[in-house]
C-alpha cells in the first residue's frame, strides 16, 4: 500500500474516531457558539477543515453549521456534497464502533460508508488531481454538512447564505448513480383525550426507522399487556424490518373488549387495525400510489406514544416521484377524520427526478461503467440524500452493486479496496466535470 492509499485510510480513520451524534442517549445535545449542534459533530468540522487545509484547499467553517474545502478558479463551481454526522451506535457491534479498526479488509465504524468513508475518498480524490499538476479550470468545492441525519439545518444554513454549486453529486447512496429519489412526508396521528387514559403505549424512536420494540401497558399494572420485539429497518425498505408497533397494536386491539379504556382510545387502535396493520403501502389508507418512474409508495409506522392526554403515531411515507404530498394527504386526512383523529407535524421533501441523459449524468455513468466495466442501469429509491438540497445534484456512490448495505446498523463498514476505488472513480470524475462544457449546454 503506497503512501497515498496509507493517507486515505488515515484520515478516514481519524473521522471515525471522533463520535459526531448530535442525539445523545437521551435524545438531547448541547449547542454553544460556533457549535450548534454539539461537541462532537463540531470536532468532526473542524478535524476535516484542518485536514483540507493542510492539503493547499482554501477552506470555511460556516459557523459550525457546514463548511467547505475549495480548489481551482473560474465562475462555475462543482459542489460535491458530503455529510460528517452520524446516527448513534446502537449495540452489538463486534469491534469498536469509534475504533475504525481494519479486519479482513474491512475498515469498521459508525460512518465508514454513511458518509465519513465516502468524504475521506473525496478529498483525496482531489489531493490525487492538485498532485499531479491538474489545473482545475472550475472550481470544485468539497461541501461537508453536518446534520444531515436528523433535521437538515446545515443545509438551511448554508444554501441561505453560501454560493451554491452549478452542478455536482452526494456520494451517499449507490452505484452506478440515483436519479430519481421519491418524495418523503412524515406526519403524526394525533387522538387528544377528554377523559383520562390509563393505557400507555412506547415504541420506537423516529419516524424513519421500523421499529424493533414496543410496550403497553395498564397504569397501576406491573406485567405489560404486550411487549412486542422486531426487525429495525430503514423506512424506505419496511420490508426488511418486522414493525413492533403493528404487532402490538394487533394484540391491543384482539383485547379491546376486555380493557377498561375509553372509546376514544379504543377509536385509536381501530383506527390502526383497520387502516394500518401490517400493510408496508397504505393499502387501506388509500393511498397505495405507484409510478413507473421510481415505484410504489412505501408506508412506515414508526414511533407511537400514549399516555393519560393523548395517543400520537409518527409516520413516514415515501411519496412517487409525480405524485407529490397532496394526493397522499388527502386520502390519510379523510381516514383519520373517520375516526376522530388529527394530523400534525406535517414534513414533507420534496422529490428529485433527473434525466440520465443529461450531461450531468451522462458524464459520471461513464467515469463509472469505465471504471468499473459494471454496465448496471441507473436506480431509484425511496431514501433521502442531500440532492435535494440544491439544484443539479445527482446521487453517485458509494455503496457498488452487490455489497451488503451496512449503515445505520451495527458492524457498520467499508472495504479498503472499495474506499480505494472509489477515490479514483471520484477523482475522474471530478476532471471530466471540470473539463466538461457547462451542464445548461445541450
């Protein structure tokens, strides 16, 4: 391994090092000036800065919301968008998860391939071009967000304030490129309660994750009415996950008649029998919407909590990409209307849909099939990545077809031969960008 190589794994192992989770156990964390969304994130920022800077990059701290590392002149940029945060380490892990230990050729850690290993191949990719003397008659911006697993703040912050990229890609998703990214609307099912409830229910912890536990319980009560275990999963592929939720509000509602609870708790397990239960689409919501061009919607329920005021369920929905929110709105208005529920908290973004001929696309599906000899066709998909924060960016990378997708789970890694590679899949294809015609010429 030459010493480049040896400088990639270095840096990528120092950037796992650092624990940047802005959600503590508690789901809290401390913002101070300069650090907005707490210690280790903040660390993180500064760590890669420093790194790029080191390299000959002109590099920003954005107030610790972003930051940037930029090279060459000229009035159009190239944006590459990466993230430096990321989700807790959960348990189980076999090695370390902040160790970014090697074994049998897998580099291990939170991060390593959501998305600290793919920054760390971005800026050597680029370290790779300024030392062979390439001229970068563009400039090329490396932009670093650092909340981009929970609420998207960095990139508020940034595209209000900052110059944002002509053209450019997020290496946070898959080869050979993404083009098209569904919509996703998450909202809460709301029952307030005139009389006092004495049913409790907990499961799950966000929205955008099956949840893999669930409890209810009786005030006063020691043992549990249920306490159901399942499958965690990402909410764009509820299929791979078993909804902990569902299966306890299906034992409630086989109980309902022998519970001493209020009809209008008892209009809520309905309304999540008869209109959720196991389905992964919103079969009998009615909003089971499909398009050929990024597939049918994906329905998540995945965090409830009763207690003596109220009963909420938290949502995440994966909206086709010509569909847009509203149609789904409507039909998930009309069902919970039915049964004297209430939607809050209504979030929605936006879908991405580019055309694979343009020259954008056409471009890195060639820096890839070149590479690689990997002729795949472009993809779609139900997660979110920061394409859709600004215009003209496509997803490309990291994960190759065939490797097993490992984040947000424990044992989380990357290949060293893939981080390898993909620094010079990136490199190319930030010199054709470069040297390129404009993306808005035909």
């Amino acid at each position: 391994m030459n010493k480049y190589e040896t400088e990639c794994i270095e840096t990528l192992q120092k950037l796992i090092n650092i624990k940047s989770v802005k959600h503590d156990g508690e789901g809290s964390y401390v913002p101070s000036p300069g650090r907005p969304f707490g210690r280790g994130i903040a660390e993180a920022l500064e760590y890669t800065l420093s790194r790029c800077e080191s390299m000959g990059m002109r590099t920003k701290n954005c107030d610790g919301y972003a930051g940037y590392a930029e090279v060459g002149g000229g009035d159009e940029m190239i944006g590459i968008l990466c993230h430096l945060d990321v989700v807790p380490e959960g348990s189980g892990w076999d090695y370390p998860p902040y160790g970014g230990e090697i074994h049998d050729g897998k580099l291990y850690g939170r991060g390593a391939v959501d998305d600290k290993g793919p920054a760390a191949a971005v800026i050597h990719a680029i370290k790779s071009l300024m030392d062979e003397g390439f001229d970068f008659p563009k400039r090329v911006r490396i932009i670093f967000g650092t909340d981009e697993e929970c609420d998207w703040e960095d990139m508020d912050y940034y595209t209000a304030r900052e110059e944002c990229p002509a053209m450019g890609f997020t290496p946070d998703a898959d080869f050979p490129l993404v083009y098209a990214e569904m919509g996703i609307l998450q909202l809460d099912f709301v029952m307030e309660f005139q009389q006092e409830n004495k049913l409790n229910i907990t499961g799950g912890e966000a929205s955008n994750a099956v949840p893999d536990t669930c409890r209810a319980w009786m005030e006063g009560q020691t043992s549990p009415l249920a306490d159901e275990q399942g499958t965690a999963a990402h909410a764009s592929v509820p299929w791979e996950g078993k909804n902990a939720i569902s299966k306890t509000m299906n034992r409630l509602y086989g109980q309902m008649d022998q519970l001493a609870i209020s009809q209008e708790m008892k209009r809520f397990i309905q309304f999540y029998e008869e209109k959720i239960g196991q389905d992964l689409h919103g079969q009998r919501l009615g909003c089971d919407f499909e398009d050929e061009e990024s597939g049918r919607l994906t329905f998540n329920a995945g965090k409830i909590r009763a207690d003596a005021q109220k009963a909420s369920l938290s949502v995440d929905i994966r909206c086709p990409v010509t569909i847009g929110k509203q149609p789904v709105l409507d039909k998930l208005k009309a069902a919970a209307e039915e049964y004297g529920l209430s939607i809050e908290h209504i979030d929605y973004l936006k879908p991405v849909f580019s055309s694979c001929d343009s020259p954008l696309a056409a471009t890195l599906l060639a820096v890839y099939r070149e590479k690689t000899g990997d002729n795949s066709e472009p993809l779609t998909m139900g997660g979110g990545t920061y394409a859709r924060a600004m215009d003209n960016i496509i997803a490309f990378g990291p994960l190759f077809p065939g490797r097993e997708a490992t984040e947000h789970k424990k044992n989380e890694y990357i290949l060293v031969e893939d981080l390898l590679k993909l620094r010079d899949i990136y490199a190319e294809a930030i010199r054709r960008l470069c040297t390129g015609g404009s993306i808005f010429e035909d």
